[in-house]
C-alpha cells in the first residue's frame, strides 16, 4: 500500500499516523520529496482500511500494491486449480468442459431427453434451474425440490454429474446429489450465503454480478475459500452497458485477465450474456479460443415453449455443431 | 403487449400463436399491414412470457406497454403512500424527513453522541449498522446482535425510531425493536430474502442496486408488496459507471422519474453515493430540490477514526450545517 | 507520479530506469522496501509518457499524481474564473446566469418569440442550434448560416447574447457575432477543432461527452486554453449507463467535483440529459442546489411541433415557473 | 414505426395525428383496442420524427419497426460487402486479413522494418499513425505529414497496403497514396468530417465510439455511403465499462450481432480495447472465432520504447506466434 501525503501535511500528524500504522504490524518506509511525502506500507497490509487512511485529512491518495484476495490469488498459489467431481471429471489446469442443459428443468421427459441429446454431442456436465431467480414475482420460479429430484434423475439415466442454483442456504439439506453448486449474478454479493458455502465441501461455481469488477468477484470467492471451501470456479456471464442489441455485453477479456490474477478455473456462460440463441454458438467459439476452461450453455430440445429463457436456448442439433466447432479449436486456444 | 411479427409469418403459426395467446386470458388485436401483422395484446398481460414469445421464429420484436409492476405502480394507486412509524413520523406524500447517524455502531457512547447531535439538527430517524456487508471477508463486518442492543439503547435515550440493515431472514428475529428494515443494494435482487419481507409488518428500505433500472427497484419493490407487506420505501444510493472521481454516480433523474411511475416514497443516499464527505451535502441539497422524501447521511462524531466508510461521514457540525441550508430550499422543491 | 517496480527488478535495469527519468528533467525519490522499490518522480512529470513506463518490464504500476491538466487546475489557479460577455452578463465565481432558447432555430418568428419569453422571465443568454449534430444523416441538419443570421436578429431585438455549436472550424467565419460557441459532447475530444478554438478570443463552452470522464472534459479544456484561449466553461448533459426510462444519466455530482478541481464555470443543461420534459425543472433545481454557475435549457414556444427535440423542451409557462423556483433556492445553494 | 396512443386520447386529436402522418407519405394502421389505439406505420419511415411523436401528449410510445440506417442495412443489401484494395487484397464476404504496425510512424527504419516482420508473418495491410488523437495536449501528437511520407516509403518496400488515421478534413489532400482512411472513435459522430468522406472514392475503416450503440456505429456509417462512397468497414475497439483491469472491454458480441444486421465487413481492435500486450493474442483469436472478416493489431519492434502506447503493442516474435494460431483457428470459426 502507497500513502501518499498532503503537501502542507506537518510532522505531528505525520508522526502520528506513522505510530498508528506501525501498531498494525506493518512496516514503512517514508520518502520525503520536495513537494510530497510517500508512505510506502510493506508486509501484511489486509488490516488496514483504505478508507479510514483516505478519510485523513493529511492524505492525499492511498494506493493498494496487494489485491485484496488472498486464496484466490495467484501470486500465492502459482499452479492452477482443477476442480475434479466424483465421476473423475475435471475442469481447469488444462480440463475443458462443455456444460449444457435446459434453463429451468420442467418435466421428467424433458431434462432426461435434454440430458441424453447434450451428452451424446459432448457435454459432460447437466445443467438444469430447479429453484429460479426471476425479477418478476409473478414469473414462473422453477419447480423447486421437484425439479431437484428429476435433475438426480437424469444424473442416474445419464451418468452426467449435475449444476443447479442455490438461492438460499435453508435449501442447502436439499442439494446433497448435486455436484456443483451454482451461485447467480444477483448473489453475487449475497455475502451471508457465501459463508454457508464456505462451510461445505462441494464444488462452487460464482458467477459474476452484472456490474461487479472482477476484483470483486475474486474478493466474493475469498468469502466461499476463507471459510474452507477452496473449490471455487468463477463464471463471467455478461455485465451491463449502454448496449441494447444483446441483453448483456459478454466480457470474455475477463478470461486472459481472471487466468493471470487467480489460479480458479473461468467458465463463461454465452447464453445468459447474450440472451439470443444465434448469438450463443459464435460466442462460444470464441471464449474457447481465448482459453475458457469450461462453457455453460443453454439447450432446450424445445425452445419456443420453453417456461424461461426460450430465447436463448440452442436445439440440440445447434449444440451438437457448435460442439463439433469448439472442439476443432481447442487445441489452438490461449493462456 | 405488442407483438410485431416477420414479414415472412405465415397464416398457420399466425393462427397458433393467438390460440395459445387467447387461451391465457387475453384480449386479441390483430391489426395485418402490407409488410408487417401487428397483434396487440390487452386485458392482464402478466401471465404471458415476453421472452417466450421473443423465441418464436415469426416474431419480430416484442414490447411491453405494461410495466411488469403493479402494486407499486401509480397507474394503479394514484396517492403517494405515506409510510408512518410508531411514534408518528411520517414520509412520503409530502412528509420529509432527514435519517442520519454512523455507518456502523460501534460503541455506546458513540452510537448515543450522534443520535443527538443528529437530533439536534433536525435528523428524525437514526440509523447505524449492524450487521454489515462488506466486499472482503477480512474487512470489520458490524458487531451484529450487540449492534442491536445498542441502537435499541440510542432509541430509548433520544426517542428516535431507528433503521437498520438486514443481511440475513435467519436474523429477522433480533429485529423487533427496528423501525425501518434496510435492504442493500447488494441485496436488491436477493428474491429469497424479499419473500420473507413480504410476511412481516414493518416497513421497508429497498435500495437499487449498483446496475439495476429503476423498473427492476420497483418490481423487488413489488416482491415484498405481493407478499403482503406494503409499506416499502425505495432508495437510490448511486449506479455503477466509468466515472472514477465519485465512488458511484448518484442518478438523481430516479427522483422525478420514480415520483411518476409508483407512489412509493423516495430515498436518496448521498454518502454512498459519492464516498466524499465533502460531496454529501451539494448532493443532499440537490436530492431535496429535485422531490425526494427523504435523506439518509452518513454521521460520525470522529470520521477519521470511524471503523468503516469515515471517508463519507459528516462531522455533525457539517450535518448541522446541512440541514439548515436543506430546510430553506425544501419549500421551492420540485415534484 | 509513483512507479512501483516489480519485485524481481534487477538493479542493471533499475539503474537504467533511473538514468532515463533523470534525462527528463525529473527527480527522483527512492525507497526501497523488503519486497517492492518505489520510486517518486517530483518537479514536472507532464513529459513523461505513462504508457511507455507501464511497458517496461520491471514495473508493476505506475500513479499520476498531479492531474494532466495545468491552466485548467485549480491548484495552479486558486481564483474562480468569470466569463464576461460583451454586454456585461458574467457567468462563474458567483455569478449564476440561465441560458434558454429552442434546440433548433426555425423561422425569425420562432426564435423572436422565445428570446422575448425567456428573457421575461429572467434567461440572460439565448441559445439555438443553426449547425445541429443529428445521429441520421436523414435528419433535419438545422438552418447553417441563415439560423445565425436569425439568431442575430433575435439578439439585435432583445439585447440576449447567443450561445450557438459549432461543428466545423471552416464556419468560424460565420460566428462572428456569436457570443459564446458551444461544442458538443460528440466533439468533446475532435481535438482539431479544439485547437482552433484556442486561437480564437471567444467565449467556448465545451461540453462532457457521453462515456468521457470528469479528468477527460477538462484535458480537453485545456486543449483550447493551451492554445491561448482561457474562456472555456464545461458543461453535464447526461452521460450512457445502463437505464432507459431518461435518454442519459444527468451526473451532478461533477458539479461540486468540477468546482473542487477546476476554476471553470461549471453549466447543467438538464434538457439533453433527461430528454423529457416533465423531468427538467426538477433537475434544473437540483443543479442550481448543489452549485452550478449556469443552468442551459430548451425552451420552444411549441413543443409539439418543433423540428427537433420538442420532447425535452419547456414552453415558455413552465420555464418561468421553474426560473422562479431556481432564484429562490439559489441563496441557499452550496459550493 | 409502432405509436401507442395514450388511454384518454380523444379523437379530434387521433385526426389530427393521422392527418399529419399521412400527409408524410406513410401508411397508417389503426388498431382501436378497449384502453388503448395502436397505429402502425408503414411505407418509408424514414422522414418521421420519432421525437416529435413522443412530444404529443396524447402518446404513450413510439416504437421504430426498421432502423434508421439503410444503405449499410442487410435488409436491403444481403450480400456480405467486399472491399478490394489496389493490389487486389479483399475484406468481407469470406475473405479475412491481418492488418499490424506500430501505433505511431517514428521512423524510417522503424516503419519499415516492422512492415517486413508483420508482413513475414502474415500480415497483408500495414497500419501506423502519423496524426495522432492524443487525451492532453501536451502528449506526442504524431509526426503528421512526414509520417505519411514514411508510410508510403514502407509500402513501396513492402508491397503492403497501408491504413492511417485522418483527424480534419483539411489534411485529405496528404491522404492520396493512403489504401484505407482510418476514423477513429472519438471522430465516430464528427458528422461534418464524415460528409467529408461520402465525397471521396476510398475504403473507410470507421471505429466504434466508446460509449456508442451499434445502431449508431452504422447510423455514422450511413452518412459516409449516403454521401455515394460505400466502401466502409466498421471496427469495435472497446467500450466503457465500470471495470478497470483493461482499458476499455472488448465488446466481441458485436462481430455476430453486426453480422446480422449489416453487409460491411467487421473489423476488432483487441490492441486498443484491452491496452495490455499479453491480452492481445488471446482477444485477437477469440474476435477470429467468433467471425470477424478482420483484425487490425499493434506491432512494435521495440515497445518499450515506443512514443505511444508501447504497452500494448506485440513484439514481432508474439505477433508471428499469434497469427499461426489464428489460421489454424480460422477454418472453425463461424458466422
């Protein structure tokens, strides 16, 4: 952390800024120019609040050197996490999965038809919404338990291990057959839920908030790891602009970017970004190409009368060829 | 509803779609161009799904005349609604009030030195938090239960109803004492948690989230509401944007624009908004000449030394100072 | 500036860095920490290029300090600074002025008309497009050199000066007697056009573009001041985020930012911001609280029927109704 | 065009409307629903003013059918539009090239020697600035007509075809041995320069504003082709965004969405968008993926010592290793 002082800042208050920092274990080291005093803050600096030393009224500007996340930070765990299910597969450290399935899971027939369409075409995970953030409360909000137990239903079938959404951490009892636990946008910050999930050992994926900085999606996947849980996969899915033509603006440089400053994998998610099934298959070929560790993709075998999201769903024919592509450029995709 | 259909639509899946359309309750109003067929959907439009009818291969486009809120809508309920706490404070529907206090309690003598000095400059309702999200897991997160105690005590001392934060339904319990409920920005969209607001008696602040439309404030708004409780207060605290000298931008449009779309009291939040102590009270004065119902300010008795966010807190001497110039322009406010 | 090196930093290439800095005609000031070197660069850094100092190997981050911009900067320049206009009208440092007109100027008439109602009800400067920046070149591009023609005869008749935009330096020749040329958010940073206006001894008000920052505004005033010309105001009118129920997001936090960083005169037009007319007077108010030197607002004689933006303009009624409201608060106003 | 009448419209005024539209030349379709009157509005459009419509009072909304941009609209051109150079080398309709150089023209032996290496690489068109858009005035701001000079010397070396920047309508007579005229973002919606180059028989590449919608990214496109040029390529180069790790946020989803909705070839500018070298290869194989007919990439024999923006530009050797990769991708990315 840098300080940097006020000009007219005089020595008393100097002095006692500097006392009061050292008492927090840090070590300075002040540089006195002409114009400006510098206060450079080495060691553990986690304790100091940023904002307490901005509110001073001797302080110019304050700069953090360190990111505050720590087990999410690569600079402490230089080789990449791989996140392994029970069935034995993996994402990450070079594991690149296809996870596919329909936005909310409606009927028996459908997730299992869904299930068997988007394996069959390369998928290895199920995806599937049984408890559903809607902005409406008047909009469908997914079958609930129910569409839990058709989920391990169609894990039995399939043998594809399964990711749905928690939304709240009084359903954690019922989540025991799901493999990943999914976290929305919208909870992105819901810091409360995030402790719960600290607390269990089972796969998390966090998705990034519709306007959150990607520092602040690691700062969010500090709060699952802090608390134990260490097997975290961030998911870039779209965040707000002035853009109208697609529902979000899909970030996908925020897949070089998260792969330098954190060792988690980085699934991105074409279909909720963009909200247009045409737009999904070009999208995903090119978060393959710049190193994506896994694709989470929306496939209905029935989209127009999908209960949610119809828009963005592929056939699974689309699915089957955007496949087909995804895997043709694998080999040449970036880190 | 307007549903605007492709040019290629042909007479079969024309037919399909009103039989589907009517068989849900509406009232059709099919209007056939040389180019284009325009059907107009009228009567309760909540149960069709726009993005249902957007994945139809011979729609066009789709939009909403409606807006996807109804107890919170003034189309509806053309009184402002005035929310009214125990001890007879009133806002909204012409009644302002000032809320004012620290950001986090954090002592006894601290939380009841601001709660009079609040009081003595006109402040009618404290505020202080608790239990406090915080981005980092390292960072203070509110003394919580004791928190409560001692803003139950800065009541009893100075008479003042107070608010406070809720993270958390599995807290609801300690909150008995609270007058107002305070939802986070970071929770706006956290629909689980709104449900449960919903099933109680006490009022509401909802506030918007850092990139959510002032359409979906109101249709969290509106969670709460269905679910019976309807005295909800909604709150604008500053949107994400490229801008970096304030912390967030405060959209100060949401005043009027709010006033004309729902009769629920408005709320503005200059201190989160800006981060900048000194910002606050041009921001204050602005929100009230623009129409809002109330203020929330950030006070500390000491901001250098405040345990969260002292870079945004007034000294009471400035809030004083504040409030006397907020008194004299409330008269030629606008609405 | 601060340059933080990276930890691997070998002492051959610090030297390098510090013979290179050195050549410049910087100072330097070191510190060398446990883990980081940090080095401070005093005197005049405004020729060292960041970009090229970013690029280097050894460096981690790099921090301006001082702003880009120098003849714009209050730190250089204490004192407010007055725009007097030639019939004695002064804008900044105290003075607050209203300027009104239509968005375009369309018949002698038209613009007669509204000079005369805006000047009742206590506008000093009339405003009116002759050049008008349209999105489609299908649409009505405004008058040219017979709008000037017309706004000068206003001028003549009422004794308003006129503030009009330019697009082109090629017509400066017709803006003679313009009293101040307005350049518009989408040429905020045509800098061609803004060094030409430094040569010019006329009022400019330049105006925020729609993704530009507080920072970027006023390098672009200093653009036209380094060229000579140190009449420049700025001027907020909306800048694109994410919300759609007002054409942009009228940002009025830059008012008591711009007052703190610059010494320019500091103008709101609410009109271009909001795009409706409901929402100007409130936001008029809300601008004249929180301390803007002059207000700049579309007024038609009828909306209805204007060739241009007749949904964001007042008639004459509501403008003096809000011109009341405005002179009222303005004693109570706070910078 | 879609307007939605207003519940209590009375019906002198619908006739009043319906005269005035008709009048334009437009067909009407009036739909007469229980609460509300639909009309639609069929024909050429294209001279309605959808502001002036919003400005009635007894209209709800108005919503645009068709978008504003004709000549550059896929609705009325379905084939993909191929730019053919001098020397034969074509953009669009399938055919994809690799445009590099450094960001500035410094020297005679830089330009040149860059030109060889991109060119050895794959490269077929050599970009390089000599006017340069610079945030302060005090920055390099190119080496203007001696490095166009420059350019022409590196193109008669090389055989490669060159694309440079032009800033003022003044400078087009230095443009003559320029293969592709460059606009760039902050000129996006300098309409007065872009009439310019309707006038002339030259490719444009026309870059996207960095807070501007596609439509209007096309909308400026259409005033360069209405004008009777309509060689244009449009390019995305980032946008403004909350987030602060990249410079701007590359908005990939452009490529397939421009795709449907224009003819013109797209061009991505990973360079500009994440400001990072190590960001570029990733972003420029993921812009391959995804469609786009071209790249145009930062290259510098030396970056850390470039005059301008070194920090993003690649070394030869990365830029060689880059574009290997891109034609292995090439053949799998979809449209």
């Amino acid at each position: 952390m840098i300080i940097l002082l006020k000009k007219n800042a005089n020595q008393t208050q100097i002095e006692h800024l500097k006392e009061s920092l050292t008492s927090m274990g840090v070590q300075l080291n002040v540089s006195v120019g002409q114009s400006h005093t510098i206060i450079g803050l080495l060691g553990d600096t986690s304790r100091v609040d940023i904002d307490m030393l901005n509110a001073l009224e001797i302080v110019e500007s304050v700069q953090r050197i360190q990111e505050p996340f720590k087990k999410a930070n690569r600079r402490f765990h230089e080789d990449d996490t791989i996140i392994e299910l029970e069935n034995g597969v993996k994402i990450g450290g070079g594991n690149f999965q296809m996870i596919a399935g329909p936005c909310s899971v409606e009927t028996e027939s459908q997730i299992i038809e869904v299930a068997q369409a988007v394996k069959a075409a390369g998928a290895t995970i199920l995806r599937g919404g049984a408890f559903k953030p809607r902005t409406s409360p008047y909009a469908f909000q997914g079958l609930g338990a129910e569409g839990l137990r058709l989920l391990s239903k169609a894990k039995k079938e399939t043998g594809l291990p399964i990711i749905t959404e928690l939304m709240d951490a009084a359903h954690l009892s019922l989540f025991d057959d799901v493999d990943i636990i999914q976290i929305g946008a919208r909870n992105m910050q819901n810091f409360e839920l995030l402790k719960q999930l600290g607390k269990i050992n089972k796969p998390v994926l966090l998705k990034r908030g519709l306007a959150n900085t990607l520092q602040e999606l690691l700062t969010s996947a500090e709060y699952v790891m802090a608390g134990g849980n260490e097997q975290v996969m961030v998911c870039e899915r779209g965040i707000r602009t002035f853009e109208t033509r697609t529902r979000n603006t899909l970030d996908l440089s925020a897949v070089p970017v998260l792969h330098r400053i954190t060792h988690l994998p980085v699934v991105i998610d074409p279909s909720h970004a963009t909200g247009v099934a045409k737009l999904v298959p070009p999208m995903a070929l090119a978060a393959t190409a710049c190193g994506a560790d896994a694709l989470i993709v929306e496939v209905h075998n029935d989209p127009a009368h999908a209960l949610c999201d119809g828009a963005q769903s592929l056939t699974p024919e689309d699915f089957a060829e955007m496949a087909r592509r995804v895997k043709a450029i694998l080999p040449y995709s970036m880190r």
